[in-house]
C-alpha cells in the first residue's frame, strides 16, 4: 500500500496514486485540479515509480531536488524533506 504525489513541470502538474483507501486514487491534476483518470494507465504508473526511484537515488547523492516540485535546483532541508527558494515561500 502506497500513497505517491509527484509534481512536474513546476507543479503545472500532478500525479497522485494513492492505494491507501477504500476507493483507488490514481488521477492527474492540473493547476490543481482534476484533470485525468489514470486508473488502468500502466505507462503512467510505471514512469511515476521510476521518477521515484531516480529521486531516492538522487537523495543517496546528495543531488539538490525540490521534494515539492521535483526540480533540480538549490535547495535547502526542512526536516526531512528539500525545497527550492520558491517552494519555501509558499
């Protein structure tokens, strides 16, 4: 059971799966809004566990990635997690 949100093209776009509820969530928003029903979309799930993977190995690096908009860029850790300039003033 897993929860993933991914942002991309500076959170333009999201991608949630979400098979820790009753109801499987696997859907797209837009600015935020829904946008797409992924359910049954094989090609999208697969590429949004291999974004994962890349980022964790990116993590194991020390490569700067926003853990909010996925972005390569500086960053700065806030507990956990590291977020660019913009993602912080939100």
């Amino acid at each position: 059971m897993a929860k993933i949100e991914q942002n991309f093209a500076g959170k333009k776009y999201t991608v949630i799966f979400d098979d820790t509820v009753d109801d499987l969530q696997f859907k797209a928003l837009r600015y935020g809004t829904d946008w797409r029903d992924l359910c049954g979309d094989g090609l999208i799930l697969a590429m949004l566990h291999r974004v994962e993977e890349l980022q964790e190995m990116l993590a194991d690096r020390d490569v700067p990635v926003c853990s909010r908009c996925g972005e390569m860029r500086e960053t700065k850790r806030v507990g956990q997690l590291f977020y660019c300039s913009t993602c912080r003033e939100e």
